[in-house]
C-alpha cells in the first residue's frame, strides 16, 4: 500500500509510526465567534435531532407495515398452499 494508511492520515496524537506528519492530519477552523457559533452549533443540533426523530418514527412506522404485510403475505401463502396439500 502506497502512501499513509487511514490512521496515519487522521492520527492527532503527533508521533505516526511511519514517520508521516508531525501535529496531525486533521484541520480545525475556527469562526472567532465564541458566542454566535455556539447558538449557531445548539440550533444546528436541535434541528438535527428533530429531522433524526422524524426520521425514526418514520422508519419505524415503515417496519410495522412491512411487518404486518409480510405476516399477511405468508399466512396467505401457507393457506393455499394448505388447501392444495389436504385435498382428499
């Protein structure tokens, strides 16, 4: 494998084995906003975990139909194929 390994790349601690970057390999910018950025970072957050438990009722609202129409499908499938086998 040529070049630095995904470790290497993202490794913040300074002393790569490979002998790769000193200091890391990870940029942090920063907005000098102190106080903006972080009503800025709460409102980001919060609109995140609403759209993530939107997003989970939803797909468990999905699971549950899936469920039951797949439970449906099979009783159905083992009714015919019932009635097909006991006919005597």
């Amino acid at each position: 494998m040529n070049g630095a390994s995904w470790a290497d790349q993202w490794d913040n601690s300074g002393d790569s084995a490979k002998g790769g970057r000193n200091g890391g390999g990870a940029i942090v910018r920063s907005d000098g906003g102190g106080a903006a950025s972080n009503t800025n970072t709460a409102k980001y957050k919060e609109k995140l975990g609403q759209g993530l438990d939107k997003t989970k009722t939803v797909a468990s609202s999905g699971f549950k139909k899936l469920k039951n129409g797949s439970a449906l499908g099979f009783r159905w499938v083992k009714d015919k194929y019932h009635k097909t086998t006991n006919k005597h």
